[in-house]
C-alpha cells in the first residue's frame, strides 16, 4: 500500500478525522512557523517511506521536547502518521 492509497484511507475513517480533529486543536496551541511546519512534513513523509527510521526519530522528538513520550504510538503506524500529515495540511 503506497502514501497515498494509505491517506486516503485515513481521510474517510471516522476514526482517523477524530484523532485529526483532537492533533488540530494540539496543534493549534504550538508556535509553528511555515518552516518548521514544513519540516514536520518532511520528517512525516520520511517515516511514511522508511517505517524502519520511526523509532529513532519518534526517540529524537520526545528527546528534543517537541513531542511527549505518550503522544506518538511507540511502534510505527501508518495511519497516525497519515492523519499527522493531514492535519499539517499534506
């Protein structure tokens, strides 16, 4: 299953448009710039293509205090991932 088959499959369940609804209203209170956001992306659609690096950038972000240990699952799941990227406007 490619991105984009995986995105849409996001975007029409209603369990995935809950947890958008719930990352926008989180999103909506951190200071994030067009460039960083645009990194976001970038490093979203890394994982998407390479599920194998998400542990050690999952580890980078809560090291870094981007994230909280309880935000992101601690295995990779393309679906939060695909609603991540659906949230920041991918």
């Amino acid at each position: 299953m490619d991105r984009q088959q995986i995105m849409q499959i996001a975007s029409q369940n209603p369990q995935v448009q809950q947890a958008v609804e719930m990352a926008k209203q989180q999103v909506s209170h951190m200071d994030l710039n067009p460039q960083m956001i645009d990194e976001v992306i970038q490093v979203l659609e890394h994982v998407m293509d390479n599920p194998k690096d998400y542990p050690a950038i999952r580890a980078a972000a809560i090291r870094d205090g981007f994230v909280d240990e309880g935000d992101l699952p601690v295995e990779f799941d393309p679906v939060v991932i695909a609603s991540l990227l659906i949230v920041t406007g991918k």
